[in-house]
C-alpha cells in the first residue's frame, strides 16, 4: 500500500486474529524445563519431602528426604539414586528432616516418638518419648543443637539433644499441631499450626505463651516463612493466607487457586527465572541480590502451582497424577520433588542446571585481580562478544539542547510486497502462497481485493498455476477465521472457469475434494443442530 500521494511505500502488515490460546510466559518457558523425571514407588503415601545436608558428592545442592510408611529413605537430589534408607520403626513415620552438615536425622512417628539418627551408621542416637499422640512435624533450630516437635496432642516441645530433655513445653492450641516452622528472623521464634484454624507464633525469649495468634478459618496443613521472617504463609482448605508477622499478624493476602484441600506450601527465595532490568547494566551487589523467590503450593486436586511473591498470581501450574501431600525444591533450584497419596516420589530435574552463571549473564561480570596487595573485582570490558554491545546507548536520553539526526532506514520487502508494489496481484497472490502462512495469504488477498484487482489475480490461470489456490482453498473452507474469505475466492474461481470444467483431471480432482469438504462440515453443522435441540429438549424437561 501507499501513503498519501506519491509517497513510500509501507510494508503490508499481517492480518492478525483473535489468540485461540494462552500464550506461553517467560515463566511457563523456564518451569518447562522441570522436563526429566524420576518417579520412585513408596510402600504408602509419601507424607514429607525435604532437602538437607550438603548432598552425596559433598556440594551444596542438598539429599533429599522422603518419608513414606513406616521408612525414610535418601535420595541424591534428582531422585534417580537411593543412598539409604531407615525402616526402624515400628509405626508409621513422619517428617523425617535432615541436619543441615548431612550427618542427622530427626524423624517423627505416630507413636509420639521423636527419634535421632546417625546418617552414617543408621544407628539410633536419641529418642524422645514425652509426647502422647502422633508427632507430625520436627524441625532443627538455629543452632542445630535443639529439635522442635509438633504432636497431635495439641503441644510443642523443644528438645536439647546433648542431654535428651524437653526445655520448653508450648500449651495453647486445642487440637491437632500439623505443621512447624522456625523463622528466618530469630532462632528463637517458631510457628506451629493446628487444626483449631489458629496459628501461633512462640517466642522464647518472653515465656511460654504465645505471642501471636493468627485465625486462618479452617483447619492449618502446613505453613512457611519468607526468607527475611517477616511474612509467613499459612494454607488450609482452599485457602492461601499470607500474613504479616511485623506489624501484628496483619492479613495481606487471602487468596483461592486450588479446588481441593491444599496440604503442602514451600517457599524458596530464588526459585524463579531470572529478573534482570532490559537494557541497563548491573553492577556490584545489585546484579548479586537479583533473586526471584516463588511460594510453591501443593493440592489433592493433583495441582502444584507457582506463586509470584510481588503480586500473588499464579504464574504456573504442574498437574500430577495423584493428590499432592508434600514438596521442596532443592537449594540450587534444579529438582522439583513432590510426595504423592498414591504412593508416588515424583522429582522433576531441570535440563539445563541453573546456576550462579546463569543469572550473571544480564548484569556484572567480572574478573579478580591484585592490586597493591589487595583483591579488587573489575567490570568486563564491554565488546562485541557481548550481546549489551550492540544495544548500548539505546537507553540514553539526547540532551535538550542537542541535534538529532535521523538515519533513514532501508526497507526490505517481502517477495509478495514488491509485486503488490508493481501492481502485479496475481505475481502478489503467488508468492504469498508459496510462503505458507495463512496470515499473510489472507492479507495479500484483503489487500488486492481493496484495490479492485482480485479479479485479474485470478484470472488467465494455467492447471499448474491454479492448482496451489485450490489446494489452499480445501485446506482453510472449514476454519471459521477464513470461511468467508475462501467460498469469496471459490466462486470467483468457479465463474472464471466453470466452462472449462473436465479439460483437466487434476483440476477436476481438487474441485471434488473441495466439494467433499464442504459437504463433511455440512453434516457436522446438522448433527450438532440435532444435538442442540435434544439438549434443550432435555434442560427443558428438568426445568
């Protein structure tokens, strides 16, 4: 097309139409790449998951915990090796958390036993006995030298591991403790959860009562701190609460994403992709704390979904094959492991490990070297080995006293542009065809049509030269978005060479399967308009 009078030449835009779908988010993109998974057969349900310790190889990426039944058994992060298993128990088995050195375990039962493990020997280095029901959540402290535990006796207890005693004893709740957390903020303060729909922070600091109580509506499964301490979440029924420990246990946020009893949340404070400002360079610490934290909730709808801590929204979702009880995301952010009712360990490995580097590449790189007798960090030099090279300057603003020159770009036309250009339409026609994308078919033909100039398109057309517009006709008579359009083309095609109907068989051939198509969805369009009257016949009938 033209601008006014004589004016360039603007390229023909692309005809758009309504997405039939959700587009994929940067953030769909990078929780797919959750792609290789391991899944382990449990003798039960798998009741608790968790990452601890520093790994079988001695790094940073944690073993993980799975209890199942009346057994713990450890895996190496992925899943896809076992190191080792403790069945000593006579009962079923709960919460089973290791130490952060990977040296202990501590594990819950329901015999209202709190049991420690040597992770080296399996051998059984303390048991604590005080609680009368079921102990479902245990948890080291700051100082790894205490454990906390939840029962469902309605108490929690801190034990001293060095002399086996219980030193604090928390009375408040009335109903089953389901869930137990220590904050990030203090050692010295947890949060239990119970089935009284309260929520209780304890501070050992200033006794044994509670200092806060947090009324949650329904019964709490399970609850987790954000990595600075000052929020926490708690989930139960269908609901998410995220409260603010701060400034009295404010509500923030109450929010609905699931349709089952949500029985599982984990918090990582750098679970995301990563958040780099396009265009501006990051340096020092900045590039550093570029973290993107996710809370994680799992469901017995069979959903784990993906929380964006900012604004609260759902940013993914991972359907399993099985109601959800636990799961933990591993330190480095690479293994995804999810404990399933129905006997199931389900551990989703990155394909790409993410890494350090992987978050460097959008801000500061940079290189150590000696100076008088001190370490300093230099920034990279920024050449053309670095993709920020060819975008630099773009963000700068021109002074206001400054002259601007505007380079005049070339244009580079498509094939189908620079006929329309030379008014050559069915030249235009034939090369948007043999491009393939249905889009830009349909523009060229809107586009010729508006000139007056279909007509010539078409016209004065070979067998082998009209046989591609009657394919494309067959392929797009039945979608809605180009029905209009295509009968438009076929019965200009059918007056233009209706006569010479029979001279080819090829032709022919496609005239058929255009007929045959026609007649398909003509049937269809029949039969769904009996089964709209049946079913109104029907919604009738029971009204």
């Amino acid at each position: 097309m033209f601008a006014s009078g004589l004016g360039e030449y603007r390229k023909l835009p692309v005809k758009r139409y309504a997405a039939s779908a959700t587009r994929e988010t940067a953030e769909g993109r990078y929780w797919r790449e959750y792609k290789s998974t391991t899944l382990a057969e449990q003798v039960n349900g798998v009741t608790s998951v968790s990452y601890g310790g520093a790994g079988a190889s001695g790094g940073e990426r944690g073993t993980l915990a799975a209890t199942s039944g009346a057994r713990v058994t450890l895996y190496a992060p992925s899943g896809a090796r076992k190191l080792r298993t403790f069945a000593r128990f006579k009962d079923i088995a709960y919460s089973g958390v290791l130490r952060d050195d990977g040296k202990a375990l501590a594990v819950g039962g329901q015999a209202g036993v709190v049991q420690l493990f040597d992770c080296g020997s399996r051998a059984v280095l303390r048991k604590f006995t005080l609680h009368s029901a079921a102990v479902r959540a245990v948890r080291w402290s700051a100082d790894k030298l205490h454990l906390a535990s939840a029962s469902d006796d309605a108490t929690v207890r801190i034990w001293d591991i060095s002399s086996g005693n219980c030193v604090r004893r928390y009375d408040g709740h009335t109903d089953y403790v389901r869930a137990l957390e220590r904050s990030p903020a203090s050692g010295e303060m947890w949060a239990s959860a119970s089935y009284d729909h309260t929520v209780k922070l304890w501070d050992g600091r200033v006794g044994r009562q509670a200092v806060m109580t947090l009324n949650h509506g329904s019964p709490v499964e399970d609850i987790a701190w954000y990595p600075n301490g000052n929020l926490l979440v708690s989930v139960g029924g269908e609901d998410i609460c995220v409260w603010d420990a701060l400034s009295g246990g404010r509500l923030l946020q109450k929010m609905r994403s699931h349709q089952k009893t949500i029985t599982t949340v984990h918090v990582h404070e750098d679970a995301g992709p990563p958040s780099f400002a396009s265009g501006y360079e990051m340096t020092g610490d900045a590039a550093i704390d570029s973290k993107s934290p996710r809370m994680i909730t799992g469901s017995l709808d069979g959903f784990v979904k993906i929380h964006e801590l900012d604004t609260f929204s759902v940013t993914h979702s991972i359907k399993y094959p099985g109601p959800v009880l636990s799961c933990s995301l591993s330190p480095d952010s690479n293994c995804l492991a999810v404990g399933l009712a129905n006997k199931v360990l389900s551990v989703r490995r990155r394909t790409k490990p993410r890494n350090e580097e992987d978050r460097s590449l959008g801000g500061y790189q940079g290189v150590r070297s000696k100076k008088k007798g001190f370490t300093v960090k230099k920034p990279r030099r920024l050449d053309a080995g670095h993709w920020r090279y060819f975008i630099r300057g773009q963000n700068s603003k021109a002074a206001a006293d400054a002259t601007k020159v505007l380079r005049r770009r070339r244009i580079h036309l498509a094939a189908h542009d620079r006929m329309l250009k030379q008014f050559r339409y069915g030249d235009a026609l034939d090369a948007s065809l043999h491009v393939g994308r249905a889009e830009v078919v349909a523009a060229v033909i809107e586009e010729v049509g508006r000139r007056g100039g279909l007509q010539k398109a078409l016209a004065n057309r070979d067998d082998e030269s009209l046989l591609p517009i009657l394919e494309y006709i067959e392929k797009n008579i039945s979608k809605p978005r180009h029905t209009a359009q295509m009968v438009n083309i076929a019965n200009r095609i059918v007056d233009l060479y209706g006569g010479d109907v029979g001279a080819s068989a090829t032709v022919d051939s496609a005239l058929h399967r255009i007929k045959e198509r026609i007649r398909t969805q003509l049937r269809l369009h029949d039969a769904l308009t009996q089964l709209q009257g049946m079913a109104l016949m029907i919604a009738g009938a029971n009204a």
